[in-house]
C-alpha cells in the first residue's frame, strides 16, 4: 500500500536536471545514481539490491557502503559498520567525479555517518535525494537504532525530495504512533511531510524493501515522482508475481529476482510481465472520434493516462499507416514513461514496427497462434470473445487476456452482437484468462458491470464514453473514481 503525503510539486527544470538518455553525435549520457547504503551479504536487500535493479531498469548505480551485514535469508547474523572516515572517502570519490541524477540513502547505521554524508552533500550538491530510512530488516533486526531518529528529523528528512519509509519506520519517526490502517498511513505521511522532505511515500511491508530504489531509477531517467511511483509499483507487483514461486534460501522471505523480466515462464515459455490488473481501466481510442473533436492521438492517450487509464489501446481503423506508425511510436514513448502498457488494434505490424507492448485482435482478426509466433513471448495479446470456446481457444493459442462483449449496444463497432451481462458473467466464468469487458460502458453503468463479481473480471474497456466527449481528461477521471468505489463495493 501506498500514500504518497508529498504536495508540493518538484522544481520546473525537473525533467531537464535529471536528464533521460540524450544521444548527441559522439556522447550519450547514461541515467547515473548513487546508493548510500549497507551490503547484504544474501543480496536480497541493500547495495546488492540497489545494484541488480537499477541494471534491470537501465540505469548506472555507484554504491558507497556504510555498513557490511552477515546476512542471509533467514535473517541478519552481524553489522559491522565501516568507519565515518572511510564512508566519507567513498563519497567524496565518487560525488567529485561523477554526475549524478539522483542520489539514495539507505542504512546510514549511526549519527557520525549521517553526519559525514551531509557534510558531503553540503560540499557536492545533489540534484535530487532519496532517503529510504532503513531502520529495520525484514527478519526484524535493527539496522539503525534510535540514536539517528533525531538527526534523521532534524538534518535529513528536511532535504530530501522523497522519503519512503515502510510502515514500522514511519511511526518510529512520529515517535511510535501506531500505523495499521491505510487511514493512519496516509496521516503518517502527512506527518512526516510537515518535517519538510517534498514527498513522502509509506509503505507496507509487502512491498518494502524494492520500492525507494526502484524510484531512483526512475527518477533518473527524468519520470516525474507520480509516474515514478506507478512504475514502482508495477515493476514490485511484477516482479513479486514472478518470484512468488522461486526458491533462493531457506528463510521464510527470500528476495525476489529483479531480472524477472528477462527470463522465460518455464511453464510456457512467455515471460509473466503483464499484470492483469492492467485491466481495469482500458482506454481504446477511435480515430473518427480524434477527427470529430480535432484531437491527435497522441493528445488523447496524454489525456486518458492522466485521468488515470491503466492500459491504451490504438484502435485507429482508418489511418493511414505512415502516419499512423509516426503516432504510434510517440504514444508509445509517452506510455513507456508512465509505466502504462500499450496496445495497438489489429494491426501486427504497425505494433513490431513501434515496439509496442502488444496487439489486440478479434475473431476475425490474424490468427492468435500466429500472432504469437510473429509477436514472440513476451507481447500482450488480447482476443475479442463472446463465448466460452472462443475464450478457451484463446487461452490454448497463447493470449494474455480476452476483451469480452460488446455488453451492451454500441454506435462505436457497427454490427456487433450484444452478449449483455449474462453473456459476459458466461464467459468471466469459463475463461482461464483474465477479462475486460467492453461495448456501451461509461460511467452511468460500469458499476453495474463490476457488479457481476467474477474474479476473472479485472476492469472495462471504453471507447466513446472517453474519447468521444469534449474533455478526455475529465471524462477518464470520473469512470477512475466510478470504478475504484465499485472496487470498495463488491
Ligand atoms: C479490449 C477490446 N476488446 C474487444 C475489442 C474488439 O476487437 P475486434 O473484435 O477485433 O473488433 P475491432 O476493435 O477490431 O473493431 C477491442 N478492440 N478491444
Ligand atoms: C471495439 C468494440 N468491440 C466490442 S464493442 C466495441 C466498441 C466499444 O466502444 P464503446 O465503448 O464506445 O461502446
Ligand atoms: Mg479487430
């Protein structure tokens, strides 16, 4: 769970101070961050850990150590801190040579290392700082003890641009207030803000130990913090999914791989990036509605992302496709850095030729098996079924996820059966793949969708009811809300 307390936005040169790749003639200039942390012996946490995802996102990661644990996955056997002088060397090497991003704290085990590293900062300054305030480990061992509470909230805390402490962290620096409620959470990180960091993000324990590294990686290549946070969260989500049945140690909680996403599912060969909460809010754009309210694509998917659409699909039936390619590669640059997936209507190669996240087809459409072998394994492929055979044949061919309707009658698809609510709880029922529903949905009846509460059903996918509205913007944050409240109904 998160609650992001930060209401003050990031500075405005932003986005040009902590530079994306950029490729001049003869110089391209990586993301750079540096970790300030403690080594973990298991490499589930720490240095380790800091290192392995910022390789996993494409991002250059310098480490200076302040502590080095005995440690493994059934717990912390011994700290051995390095000496204030020496973390001080190590900073000061690497912060006089390099460009850094953004910089991120982690263990800083006493007040004499605080001490050394804000002496540092004040004599190199950072573009942007991460404070995750280690404290405890996952087994539960203190890793840093009350003794830096004070200089955590006097010193550190106000000059950060993010604080992620996890929930036990939190309330030890509110003094142990008790924090078991996403209300207290979101309380604490209001708390915590007033000590001056410009955001906080609370975490719980599920999450807790990739989250602020993950953000550092984001951060670097320029996201703004909202969408370094989502992507954050996906990659955790993902990558929890993907480690859930790995074996590494013996302890109850081992670490999770980062590199999840490079290898192969070996039940079918596909690698399990998709996350099917993806679903929830899916925004398939038209091309004669763009036309009707002189929009560009590329306008209506920046709309629909901020109004909270989790996943895109380009459904342009009547572009042409040089253009279309050009509008597809820039939504697809758009979607990428807001850790939104995006998907292009049965056009295969306009989605090899963008690099899309993948395609949806119909039952008209190119064959899902073929599909599959031009996508390869690791392209979402959505199929459009009204049945329960369709959607069984969809599973076999190799498809992510079914779009299931239309629901009820459309203007947007012409001659398209309606299978109404009873066709769609038919089809959630027997399919082995995640469902979205789709035709005639907006906001006066999505509820009554959700309603039919199948686990299989994981959002709606809209057409009209966003995009053929004169504010996407506003129309797509209404069906969010809509759509989370019927998440707290059912
Ligand atoms: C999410 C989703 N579900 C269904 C469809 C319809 O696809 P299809 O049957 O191929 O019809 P067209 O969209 O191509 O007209 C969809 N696009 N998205
Ligand atoms: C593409 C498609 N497939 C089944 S219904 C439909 C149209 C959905 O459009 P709208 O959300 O405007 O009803
Ligand atoms: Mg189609």
């Amino acid at each position: 769970m998160y609650s992001l307390g930060g209401i003050r936005s990031l500075p405005a040169n932003w986005r040009s101070t902590t530079a994306s790749m950029t490729t001049t003639e003869s110089v391209r200039k990586v993301p750079q961050v540096l970790t300030v942390a403690g080594s973990d012996s298991g490499a589930g946490a720490g240095i380790q850990a800091d290192l392995k995802v910022c390789a996993a996102r494409g991002v250059y990661c310098a480490s200076v150590i302040t502590a080095v644990t005995a440690q493994n996955t059934r717990g912390v056997q011994s700290v051995h801190l390095l000496p204030p002088e020496f973390v001080s060397e190590q900073l000061k090497s690497v912060l006089s040579d390099f460009e850094f991003d953004v910089v991120k704290t982690g263990m800083l085990p006493s007040t004499e290392i605080v001490e050394v590293l804000l002496q540092n900062l004040s004599e190199f300054p950072v573009r942007a700082l991460v404070v995750d305030p280690v404290m405890v480990s996952t087994s539960g061992h203190v890793l840093a003890g009350s003794s830096v509470l004070s200089i955590f909230r006097e010193r550190l805390l106000p000059i950060a641009d993010i604080i992620t402490p996890n929930v036990k962290e939190a309330s030890a620096l509110l003094g142990g207030v008790k924090i078991e409620t996403v209300e207290e959470m979101r309380s604490a990180a209001k708390l915590l803000h007033e000590m001056g960091p410009r955001f906080v993000l609370v975490k719980d324990f599920k999450t807790f130990v990739e989250c602020g590294t993950l953000l550092l990686a984001e951060l670097a290549k320029g996201s703004s913090m909202l969408s370094a946070v989502k992507v954050a969260k996906r990659f955790v989500d993902n990558a929890l999914d993907y480690s859930k049945d790995i074996v590494i140690g013996t302890g109850k909680q081992g670490p999770f791989d980062h590199f999840f996403s490079l290898k192969k599912d070996p039940q079918s060969s596909r690698c399990s990036i998709f996350n099917p909460d993806d679903l929830f809010l899916y925004a398939v754009t038209d091309s004669r509605m763009n036309k009707k309210w002189n929009r560009s694509i590329v306008d209506a998917v920046k709309a629909a992302i901020e109004g909270g659409a989790t996943i895109i699909q380009l459904r342009e039936k009547e572009a042409e496709t040089r253009e279309f390619l050009e509008e597809a590669k820039s939504c697809v640059g758009i979607c990428r850095s807001h850790g939104v997936c995006l998907l292009i209507n049965d056009r295969i190669d306009i989605a090899l030729a963008c690099d899309a996240d993948g395609v949806h087809v119909g039952q008209s459409d190119m064959p899902v098996d073929l599909v599959r072998s031009l996508l390869g394994p690791d392209k979402i492929i959505g199929v459009s079924c009204k049945t329960p055979e369709q959607a069984h044949q969809a599973w076999k061919d190799g498809a992510d996820y079914i779009g299931s309707g239309g629901v009820f009658p459309t203007n947007t698809k012409a001659n398209n059966r309606t299978i109404g609510l009873d066709g769609l709880k038919t089809v959630c029922e027997a399919s082995q793949l995640p469902v979205v529903a789709i035709g005639g949905i907006g906001i006066s009846n999505a509820v009554s969708v959700m309603q039919i509460n199948t686990p299989n059903l994981k959002g709606v996918a809209v057409v009209s009811a966003l995009f053929d509205q004169e504010c996407v913007l506003t129309q797509t944050k209404k069906l969010h809300k809509t759509l989370e409240e019927s998440k707290k109904e059912v």
